[in-house]
C-alpha cells in the first residue's frame, strides 16, 4: 500500500468578509463571461450575512473532526477559490518536507466538476511548485459510504418530524444538487465497479438518483414519494442545464395537490454553505410559504461524527487496505480513474 505522510483536506473555499466577496466571486467565474450585475446579485447573497461564508469555518470544524475521528497522519488544507488556496498548501507541504499525500475534497461524486476538475487543481497546483512538490493522491467518490447516506438518512427523518404532524405523512422528500450544463452532465461516464449508467445527465445524475433511493430507504417511510431536482444554475440562459429548478418543482408539487408538505435534502453538497443557506432555507422555503406548503430542510452531514469516521475509513482504504464500504448497486467507485475520464470542455472555448 502506499505510504503517505499528509492528509489534505481540499475544498470550494468562501469569502470571510465583506472585502473578499467580489475577488472571491471573480475567481470562481473567472473566464465564463459572467456579466458584472450577476456578480453583483450573488455578492448580496453574501453580505446579507455579513460577507462570510460558512464553507471555511465548516472546513475548520470537518478538520477538527476527522482528527478527533482517528486521523494520525499531518493534516493540511487547501481551497480552490480562496484563502488558504491549494498552491500555497502545496507549497507548505513541500516546505514541510512532505512527499507523498491522501487529499479528500468536499464533493461526493463523478463528473467534471464534482471530481475531474478537483484532479486539475492538484495538478496545476504540484505544477506550480514544481520538483519539491509531494505526489498527491484524490480519494475516490463517496457518494454511497455508509458514512455519507446515514447522516443523510438521519437529518431527512429530523427535518420530517419538524413538520406539522398532520402534514408528515403526505410530505415529500425533494432532494436537490448543484445544475450543471448538460454537456457536462453528458461527460460524467461510468468509473465505478458495478452499474453503468446511459441516463439522462450521465454518471452525475444516476448517482444522485442512486443516492436519493438508499437515503429515501432509510427512512420511517421507505416508500415514501421523492424526486431529484437541482438548483444554483448561473449559466446563460442559451446553454441547456439539468432541471426542473427546486423552486419551480415545488410550485409545480403544490399545483398538483402532490404533497402535503416538502422536505429538501441537498444531496448533492457536502456541507450547508451559502448556495443550500440562500437557495433553500431563504429562496425555495420563501415559494413553499407563499404557496401555503409545510417546509423542512435536512442537514448536510459535514458536521456528523460519522461523516467524519468515513473520512478516516476512506484514507485506511488507501493506506492500509481496509475494507472499502458502499452500499446500493453502484458498488465501490475507481480510486484512480481513467486520465480523460469526465472532461468537458465547454462550448466555445478551445479544447
């Protein structure tokens, strides 16, 4: 098994303050031609809470967790879009001597976004430090790990008994990810062992809709009615995304008399950052209220402990050999997948 003597924790990052907001937001967007006044909308998003985002103190406490969780080797951490960002960590890590790490990024499954693009990053990031940098090593989706359904399962069965009682029986669960461009969705093809997928929205899709089912399972009421949506589109309205939209399908639920109440679960995040604050406890709970339609929301499982054991089991798998866990009938994803697997390039840029 290898031996590695670092653990980095690799992440989205977020503005901690008024100031950060629009460099932050620049980064994120930065080539896409994302008009300013989007820029703008967004950036009240975040100074409606003071120009912080939760995502970094969430990954403060997710380290501290998976530490108290068992985790022996050095622990670093790294953003993507902000401060700590992953070149400067990188660059530490070489300082600090380290040669060989084990990085968990804050994203479950396959696709460019979710996992592709995460590989890139360590890529440029080593790039850029050059021949001192350690070998870096990306742990594989884990989006049906016991340890990542069952916090799911547990805060979904909360978030129901949080309704009205003579709601809850005809409340639907509506679980929600992040939209991406279809294309990209098209991209996301199969690096698991066990089903393959040509849905609709390729890999991306059928493993939020896999994970949909085992969280739906574990509930009170295992046939209990639930759909899969997304939400945070900020693309051009020309370019097709994956929908319905939360919000439109919980007006649509309404409309048809389908649901006594709704329960959000966002499947498709790791951790309740400012995308699941505002785009579900402000934005989709505000259309159920004017719609006169009970609402819950489900926590994300970054602060569970058992979210926080699962970490450490998906590192023993790769330094020790542990038993790699996965439940449903995708089986266990690739460890290392194919080099040109889930790339996208999107349309009108060079390839």
């Amino acid at each position: 098994m290898p031996a590695y003597d670092a653990f980095l924790l690799l992440s989205f990052g977020g503005p901690e303050g008024p100031d950060d907001v629009m460099p932050f937001l620049e980064n994120v967007t930065r080539g896409r031609g994302v008009p300013r006044e989007r820029l703008a909308e967004v950036a009240g998003h975040y100074q409606a809470y003071g120009g912080v985002s939760p995502i970094n103190a969430q990954c403060r406490d997710m380290l501290a967790a998976v530490k108290a969780a068992g985790l022996e080797l050095p622990a670093y951490w790294g953003n993507r879009n902000w401060h700590p960002f992953l070149e400067d960590t990188v660059r530490q890590m070489a300082d600090d001597g380290v040669e060989r790490a084990i990085a968990f990024v804050t994203s479950a499954y396959s696709s460019y976004s979710a996992c592709r693009q995460y590989r890139d990053d360590i890529e440029r990031a080593v790039a850029a430090v050059g021949p001192r940098a350690p070998r870096i090593d990306k742990i594989r989706p884990y989006f049906n790990h016991p340890g990542f359904i069952e916090p799911f399962a547990a805060s979904a069965t909360a978030a129901l008994s949080s309704l009205p009682e003579q709601a809850r029986d005809g409340a639907r669960l509506v679980f929600t990810a992040h939209s991406v461009p279809v294309g990209m969705a098209a991209s996301s093809g199969s690096v698991s062992a066990g089903t393959a997928s040509t849905a609709p929205g390729g890999r991306y899709a059928a493993e939020l809709g896999e994970v949909a089912r085992l969280i739906t399972g574990r509930t009170p009421d295992p046939a209990r009615g639930h759909d899969l949506v997304w939400q945070s589109r900020s693309g051009p309205p020309s370019v097709p995304w994956l929908a319905p939209d939360v919000c439109d399908h919980i007006e649509s639920l309404a409309e048809a008399g389908a649901a006594s109440a709704v329960v959000v679960v966002p499947a498709g995040f790791v951790s309740d950052h400012m995308e699941v604050v505002h785009d579900l406890d402000v934005e989709a709970a505000a259309v159920a209220a004017s719609l006169g339609l009970p609402f819950a929301r489900a926590a994300a499982p970054g602060s569970s402990e058992r979210f926080a054991r699962m970490v450490c089991e998906l590192v023993d798998e790769r330094v020790s050999g542990a038993p790699a866990l996965a439940l449903g009938d995708f089986g266990v994803s690739a460890g290392d997948c194919p080099l040109d697997c889930c790339r996208y390039v999107p349309r009108g840029r060079p390839a």
